[in-house]
C-alpha cells in the first residue's frame, strides 16, 4: 500500500528546498507550518481534542491545548518540538541553529505520518 503524504510532509520538503538555498526566514516559516500541520493531523485522530476544534475551528489556543495533550499521550518531545517551532518563527537564528531545530520537526512530522497511515490502514 502507497504510503500518503502529509500536508506536513510538503511544508517540511518545501522547507528544506529553501533552506538549501540559504532563505532562512522563508524556511523557518515552512518549518513551523509543517509543525503545526504535524500537531493538527495528531490531534485529528484523537476523539477529545477533534471534538474541541469542531466546537471552535483551529486557532492558536486550541493548537496549543492540542500540543499539551499530545505531550501527556506522546511525551514531553512534542512539547519541546513545538518550542523549537516557535522559536523558529520568533528568533532571527542562523542556518546551524536551523537545522539543529529542524530534527524536531522531522521528528513531529514522522509521528504524525505513521499515526495517519496507520489509521488508514486500519480503516481499509
């Protein structure tokens, strides 16, 4: 079975083609969209936080809430990832400090991925 690519996972390949051509401010604004996608897919599979953004629609209280209650169900990396893309888009950092918050993204993204595609699976 093909695997779906995510809404992060084209954020995070757009990211890094930017990144590649030395345009921080644009890849950093990629990196924290394909965290914020990561962070909505997460959540839209889990019942109590989806029923939450039926009631209000995304907006940055609700990712937030959503990121907390995924760090108690995944762990405190997500929390911490969800810093780094905060800082990403807040901080004037250089491209080594980039890449260095880049892995928790990645790592984010690929969390979402498998949990997408799992339930796909399962439901197929």
């Amino acid at each position: 079975m093909q695997l779906l690519k995510s809404s992060a996972d084209v954020y995070l390949e757009e990211a890094d083609e930017l990144l590649s051509k030395g345009e921080v401010v644009q890849a950093s604004e990629k990196y924290y969209k394909a965290a914020e996608e990561a962070i909505k897919i997460l959540a839209s599979l889990e019942g109590d936080i989806l029923s939450e953004v039926m009631r209000k629609n995304w907006d940055t209280e609700t990712v937030i809430k959503a990121v907390f209650k995924l760090s108690s169900t995944f762990g405190k990396w997500v929390l911490d990832s969800w810093g780094s893309a905060v800082a990403l888009i807040t901080v004037n950092l250089d491209i080594s400090q980039i890449k260095k918050y880049r892995e928790d993204i990645v790592k984010l993204v690929q969390l979402a991925d498998e949990r997408l595609n799992r339930k796909i699976i399962e439901r197929s």
